[in-house]
C-alpha cells in the first residue's frame, strides 16, 4: 500500500483529470497526498490563470491534504529544472511516491529513456549536437537523438509535453537518489496544448483557459471542472483570466532598462544570441506576444523566451537557472487539510514557512546561502501579480503578510 504519494501540478485551473489523478491515488491506498504546486507564474512562461491562494482551496476542496508552493525560480524554468524543484520539495516531505500523468505510462519505457538522457553516451551526445549544428531547437534535437538510440520508442513519445516532465522527473528521482516510487497514470485529455474543449474525454487546462478568454465565461467550461471547483470560481470570478498581455507594459520596462544598462544576460536564460535579437527588435515593440513570436526561431521556442522575459521581469539571476540545479531550500505551506497537520511533524530536513514575519529569522540559519533570494524573488513575484490583477480586475488580494494559511476540515 502507497501511504503518502507527492504531485507536482499547476492547477492552472484544477479540472476534471486532476480530479481523477486523486481519486485514482485513493483507490490505491494512499493516506496523505502533498501537492507542489507552482505559484503566481507557470512553467509556460505566463502568470497563472488564477492566484495561488484561489488554486490551493481547489485543491484542497478535491481530496488534497497539503499544498506547498514550488518557488518562482523553478516554475518559471526548462522542464528540467521544473521537475528537479518538484522532486527535491517532494523528498524534503518523506514521500513514499510521486505520481504524474503522462501519454505513454509504460514506466520500463520511461525509465529506460529517461536514463540515457541522463547518462548521455558518446553516440546520443554526437547525434544531439548534429542536430543543435543544424539549427534544431534543443527539445528536437533531443527527440531524434533519443529516438535514434532507442528505435522502440512509439511515433508519439516525445510529443506530449507530459511525457517530455514524465523523463525529467525520472532523472530527477535519480539525480537526488530519492527513494520515492514513480507512479505514471496515462493522461486522457485532448493534449497539454490543446485549445479545443473536449466533450468525451478530460478537457486540458489550456483549453479551459483558451474558451474563458476567448467567452468571459465560466459556463463554458463548466463541463470541465468539478462541481465545487465552479461554485469556487463563482465566487471569486474577480481572480481569473490573468494572461501574458496584462503584463505587456511591465514587460517592455524591463526589457528597456535591461538593455539601457547592458544587463540582459544577466537574468534568467537569455543567452547572447537572444540578447543581441532583444536588442535590435525592442524599438518595434508593441504587446508581449507579438514580441516574442518575431524572437522565436527554428532554434528557440516560443515557451522558452517566454519564460526568459519573465525571469528578466523577477529578476532571477542567471546562475539560478544555469549549471547545477539547486535543492529546494524551504518549505513554503500554502494550505492544508486540519487533520493533517500532524504529518508535518515528520518534515524535519527543511524549514516550514507558514507566517511570513518569521521567515527571515529562520532562513539565518539556513545552510543554503540562496534561501533568502529565493524568498526574496517569490514575494516579487507576488507583490508583481497581486498588483497586476487589481489594474485588470480591480481585485484585492492580501500580501503574502497577510495571506494565511487556507485551512479546510
């Protein structure tokens, strides 16, 4: 029997394939299940749909026990380095294991995958930098070096974006030799990035976010989510639909001041050659997305310069989100079920955040010198979105001083 099972999610929004993801964790048996969970911005390179706060009480309302959020340096990452924060949070609680959906849950096949990419032998590396010569983007030179090593593959394997995290979190099991048992379940949605609403299996969350946008309205897809989750939105329809485009002026800002100082590839993962394409394109300037399709190339995708704006916009320095990964180094508690909270007497390797007044004095202590800018980048983030969505929507959500705890029984 699994006792206590980890997710990494996003609930951007909670929907009907996250529901079943619990349900299907309880009928195996599992007592406690703890959520890493990405907070104000996502693994896209967007602000999340919904605040964290909205995100966490949907959780909890579907069968969750504990949310802890995944800090902004990691969510706002390569899938690698996504997958690695999760994994590492995930250890730091004494998971038994770790569940994600994926299209092809064949674990032997995963995990057969997932250590090559890790091992990297002589004949992967050099098919992979053919293609990088080329001028494929990493993620398709990856594919076909993977897929000239491993011939069994099935035509699809890498074509889902959860089997491409499925891998990472392998890795990342093996990279922190985490004791965890991975436990893949297949994904039944129309597809990560699917934008059509499906009536007969799971709608994505994309598609859930794409038909808001596109309808400003929740009975659209209400189809989609569980009963409770809509009652939720109901409530708090002054919380939703944050998108890239309410952050286009902060945007062009930070974009501006960092070329005026000549500090671009200081930040994030903007590399020289995105640097000097930033600088001879920022005078035509006029919305974040547009923007970002006229930087896009066969070498660079549209996700990737995404999430190098924002971490431009947070200042995240490059060193945070380059060469070897960095372990969680807090616990930040989002939310909990009240009679779980004697589980968190077990979690003694890292420090538990729940009163924000106090954080500072219990990351002196901590033997990670890069917790405090870690914090320092989340309340950013924060401060950033919970500003943002008062000019959008003109809602006021508390400061991460005075959030709480969410805390149902």
């Amino acid at each position: 029997m699994i006792k206590f099972t980890g997710i990494i999610a996003e609930y951007n929004p909670f929907h009907n394939g996250h529901k079943h993801q619990i349900e299907h964790l309880r009928s195996l048996g599992t007592g406690v299940i703890a959520v890493a969970m990405s907070g104000d911005f996502v693994q896209r390179g967007a602000p999340a749909w919904t605040d964290k706060y909205t995100r966490t009480q949907m959780a909890l309302s579907q069968g969750a026990d504990l949310v802890f959020e995944l800090p902004t340096v990691y969510t706002l990452s390569s899938a690698e380095h996504f997958a690695f924060g999760g994994i590492s949070l995930l250890n730091a609680l004494h998971m038994d294991s770790v569940c994600f959906g994926c299209e092809t849950p064949s674990l032997p096949l995963l995990d057969s995958a997932a250590e090559l990419l890790q091992k990297e032998p002589d004949d992967y590396r050099q098919t992979l930098q053919q293609h990088l010569k080329s001028g494929a983007s990493y993620p398709a030179a990856r594919e076909a070096a993977l897929r000239q090593s491993m011939p069994e593959l099935p035509p699809d394997f890498l074509s889902g974006a959860n089997n491409i995290l499925a891998l990472e979190y392998l890795k990342a099991l093996r990279s922190t030799h985490s004791t965890m048992t991975p436990v893949p379940i297949l994904r039944t949605d129309s597809g990560y990035h699917s934008t059509e609403l499906s009536g007969e299996t799971f709608s994505s969350a994309s598609a859930i976010r794409f038909s808001y946008k596109d309808t400003d309205s929740l009975n659209d897809i209400s189809h989609a989510l569980p009963e409770e989750i809509m009652t939720l939105l109901k409530k708090r329809s002054g919380h939703l639909g944050m998108d890239t485009a309410d952050f286009d002026a902060l945007l062009y800002y930070a974009l501006r001041r960092a070329v005026q100082k000549g500090t671009l590839t200081h930040y994030g993962d903007i590399h020289e050659e995105l640097a000097n394409r930033i600088i001879k394109s920022l005078a035509d300037y006029q919305t974040a997305d547009t923007f970002i399709l006229s930087l896009k190339r066969k070498n660079i995708t549209y996700s990737r310069i995404c999430r190098c704006l924002f971490q431009l916009l947070l200042e995240i320095p490059a060193e945070f989100v380059k060469g070897t990964s960095h372990p969680v180094p807090y616990l930040r508690l989002l939310g909990m079920r009240r009679q779980s909270s004697g589980y968190l007497r077990r979690i003694t390797e890292l420090p538990i955040l729940t009163k924000m007044a106090d954080a500072w004095d219990i990351l002196s202590d901590s033997p990670y010198p890069y917790a405090k800018d870690f914090l320092s980048i989340d309340l950013f983030a924060a401060d950033l979105y919970r500003q943002t969505l008062l000019q959008k929507n003109g809602t006021v959500i508390p400061d991460e001083y005075h959030a709480g705890i969410v805390i149902v029984d």
